[in-house]
C-alpha cells in the first residue's frame, strides 16, 4: 500500500477506483482501490456511482486530481449504454448520458441540497421533488458548433476549443439541425472558407448557432466571424434557407476582435427577417442573435408556472402584487409572464439589445403594465427603487457568476415580502442566499427543476420571505437601499 508520501502523483498515472459521489461540476469522487489515501480529492469524469473503472490522471492541482476513465471494470447500478454515436470521441455535450435518468435526477436533487445545507435555518425545510424533463433528448432550442482550423465544425471536447468533433449526430436540438450542421460544412470546405486557427488567432468562422422554436417552429442560422470579409455569406445563406421553410432568419454575426467568446459587434441580415419568434406559456417571444432566451423552451414553461405560483401565493394580501421587480429580466421571460399578477411589473437588464426586444414583446403580448430599464443591477437599482417605490416581489434570474452580495443586499434593505431567486448554479445560489440571512429573510421553499437532461446542470426556484414587517420597512416615501 502506496500513501502520498511514499507515491509522487504524476499526469498519466493509472488507478483501479471505485466511484463514490457525484459532485456539482458534474464529475465523480474516485478512491482508489489499491491504496489508502492519494492525498488530493480524485475527481473523475463521465462515471456513474458504483463504478469501478481504471482511470488516468490527466490533471493535478492544489486540492484536486482530475482523471479520465479509460476501462468500466464493474458497471455500477445506474449505467446504462450511452446513446450518441459520438459518446466514444469524447464530445463534451451530454456527459451525463451513461447514466439512467432517474439517477441523473437523484444526483441533480443531491447536489441542489448539499449546496444548500450550511444555510441557517435550512436543517427544518424540505426540499420538493426535483421536476423531471420531459423530453429528455432533443431539447434543446439552441446550440453552437464550432469552427475549428484542425476539426472542421462540430462539438469541441470538454474545456478544449482546439479539438473539435466533426458530429454527424446529435440528439440534443433537431434533425433538422444537424441538417444544418452538414450542409454548412460542406459548402465552407467546397469553398475553402479560412476557418478559426486556435494557434494564430487567424481565420474567418467562429461559430455556427442555430435556433429552433420548440412550440414557434421558427429557426433561425447564424455565422459567428472574426471581422474579416465574408462574400460567400450570400450564396451560403441561400443554400441553408432552401433547405427548410422554418428557416425564416439567417445573420452574419462579426466580432470586432479575433478573439472567440467576444461580443459580436455587428451584424448584418443575409436572408429573412433578424429574430424568430418562440411561444412559452401562452405568450410570444421575439428572440434575436444576440439576446438570452431560455434553451429548453418546454422546461421553461413549467419554471415559469412554478415561479407564478410563488408570486400568486405570497403570504399576506391580494395574489395581485402592486409593483413586481424581475432582476437580470433578459427579453421580459419572467416579467411579462407575471404581468397578470401585478399592477406593475420592472424588468432590469444590462444588455440594451434585451431590454429593447422586452419592450417589443409586452407590445407582441398586449402587456401594458411592464417596463424595462436598461442597466447593470448593481448601480441601477437605486434609482428605480427611489422612483417607484418598494417592491411586494423580487423575481431575481442572474448568470451563472450570481447575483452578488451588493445586489442581493440592495434587495433586502429595499424589503420586498418575498424574493423568488431562479438559479442555474447551485454554489452561487448558497453564497447569494447567505447575503439575505442577516437582513431578515428565511428560506421557505427550494424547487429544483431539470432544463437540461443528460448533464450536471440543474435549475433551482428558491424562495425566501421576509421574516418581519417592521414599521420602519414599510414606510412609504423614500426607501434606504445604499
Ligand atoms: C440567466 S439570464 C436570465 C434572463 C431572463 N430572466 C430569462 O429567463 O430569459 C441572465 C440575464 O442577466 C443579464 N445580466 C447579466 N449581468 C447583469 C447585470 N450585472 N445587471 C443586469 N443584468 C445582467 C444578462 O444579460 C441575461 O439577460
């Protein structure tokens, strides 16, 4: 038997391990079978609880060694066979895929509670069984390919932009996409298209994105540039719209840098109009190139119903709330799906493009009671509290970064009764959540809700109610929220 003192760890090592856990980033705790301690947490990728598999060390960090499964010695009671053709490549879509879904949901549920556990006043609440999807496979409404000098267009693994799979298979969006996907790869090598060099930075095409309207049944085809000229955009357009009569957008997105992941700067219509429509819950969405819209549109509809029914049944008054506030507000999802329940409704959101197609979908809804500022929440909720006074709710849906101690204490000391924080990270929801612990708020409800099957990703609803409405909180006039 071998302990870290005695074994310097190397990238490359191999160890027989038996899977334990399955953490929030989505990979499995291993320990060894052979001996008693490597000294580091052994966390390996796409692994089931059970397994017993033959790994290799491909990474060490401080606290952490990062291995890849290289042989299944013993299946654990939760694998099942993977279904994509790719699975074997590597490709860094569905990385839950061997394990059976009522196991995904299990460890979806495990890691929103043990994020959640060290919150005060947490060990007395429950939390609700987790929403399964349904479907489980071709959810999604978006995807991006990648470009890539080396790989042509695909998925790329897992963390590496320079290794991209040329799939011919996917079931995560539509056939239709991959349709797509094939189509535009063809014409780009027939046309010798310079495509995205990871070494030089050079290169034309970036990305490929493609949208497709679950329940709109509109799609929409977009290539990501570096800022180089594109007189083939044209003809490919042309191509990709005979192609299918949902495909009623095609754009040319430029970035003014060469660097991928940058904002697009600009961008020009090749065919169609510049945004597709979506339909969730009763109500329809302009979606354009550039703005966020939930990528499983079915899911959605049913995080929306449960986020209604938080702000329906808040604990004192009428269900009709008089001022509704929904942080980080995208293209109006939450706030104009709750405009029923409120006098008014105020969306914030920092990209203008969003809070600009917001407004235009209130007007495509016939919602006359929502308004939409443009600004970062963290400075811009000052003044829109001063002006329009305390909010009965906050529905709050941030990135994955979170929301932020400043934000989330602006939000408390402006005393709201209830706070409806919608979450796609569970760590941050914790760090978030502890902000409202000191300033009077108790967590009273955790919904986790499955919007992305096949992958760690879990969405959580929590809510949390102020505890007591002092005179000094309800107060009317001006409202202390430095
Ligand atoms: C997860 S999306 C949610 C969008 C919307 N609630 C929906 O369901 O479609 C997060 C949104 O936060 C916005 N955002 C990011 N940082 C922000 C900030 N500092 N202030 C305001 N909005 C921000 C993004 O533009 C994006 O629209």
């Amino acid at each position: 038997m071998t302990t870290d003192s005695q074994h310097r760890l190397r990238v490359g090592d191999e160890y027989e391990v038996a899977i334990q856990d399955l953490t929030h980033d989505g990979r499995g705790t291993g320990r060894p079978l052979s001996q008693d301690d490597l000294g580091k947490t052994l966390l390996v990728s796409r692994c089931a609880p059970g397994d017993h598999l033959r790994v290799r060390v491909g990474k060490i960090s401080r606290n952490k060694i990062f291995a890849e499964p290289l042989q299944v010695i013993t299946a654990g009671p939760d694998r099942i066979e993977p279904p994509c053709i790719h699975w074997t490549e590597g490709c860094g879509g569905c990385s839950w895929q061997q394990l059976s879904y009522t196991a995904q949901l299990h460890a979806k549920a495990e890691i929103v509670k043990s994020s959640l556990k060290d919150l005060k006043g947490f060990g007395d609440l429950n939390i609700d069984p987790i929403v399964p999807a349904d479907p489980t496979w071709f959810y999604r409404n978006k995807m991006e390919f990648t470009f890539n000098a080396l790989g042509g267009l695909g998925l790329h693994l897992p963390g590496n932009w320079r290794s991209v799979i040329p799939i011919t298979d996917c079931r995560l969006e539509s056939n239709l996409a991959m349709r797509i996907v094939t189509t535009v790869r063809a014409f780009t090598e027939n046309h010798q298209i310079s495509t995205w060099n990871p070494d030089s930075g050079g290169g034309l095409l970036h990305e490929l994105m493609i949208r497709h309207g679950q329940a709109g049944k509109e799609t929409m085809v977009a290539f990501i540039t570096s800022s180089g000229s594109f007189p083939e955009a044209n003809a490919l357009a042309s191509k990709i719209t005979q192609l299918d009569e949902s495909i009623v957008a095609v754009l040319h997105g430029a970035r003014a840098s060469n660097q991928r992941g940058s904002q697009v700067s600009s961008t020009k219509l090749l065919a169609g109009r510049k945004a597709i429509i979506e339909q969730v819950g009763g109500l329809r969405f302009n979606i354009g190139l550039e703005t966020f819209f939930q990528t499983n549109s079915m899911q959605a509809e049913r995080m929306l119903e449960i986020v209604a029914r938080e702000v329906r049944i808040k604990r004192t008054s009428s269900p009709i709330s008089n001022l509704v506030l929904d942080v980080f507000c995208g293209i109006g999802f939450f706030a104009l799906g709750l405009a029923e329940y409120a006098e008014t409704v105020i969306g914030i959101d920092i990209i203008e493009a969003s809070t600009i197609a917001a407004r235009e979908n209130a007007e495509l809804n016939r919602v006359k009671n929502a308004l939409f500022y443009t600004g970062d929440a963290r400075h811009a909720l000052p003044p829109i509290l001063e002006q329009h006074g305390r909010p009965d709710i906050v529905v709050l849906d941030p990135p994955r970064s979170g929301a932020g101690g400043k934000v989330m204490r602006r939000l408390a000391r402006a005393a709201p009764q209830r706070i409806v924080y919608v979450s796609c990270n569970p760590v941050t929801l914790a760090s978030d959540l502890r902000e409202l612990e000191p300033l009077g708020y108790k967590l009273t409800r955790v919904q986790p809700i499955d919007l992305f099957p096949q992958t760690h990703h879990v969405e959580t609803i929590a809510t949390a109610d102020r505890l007591e409405e002092t005179p000094a909180m309800l107060a009317t006039g001006p409202i202390d929220i430095t």
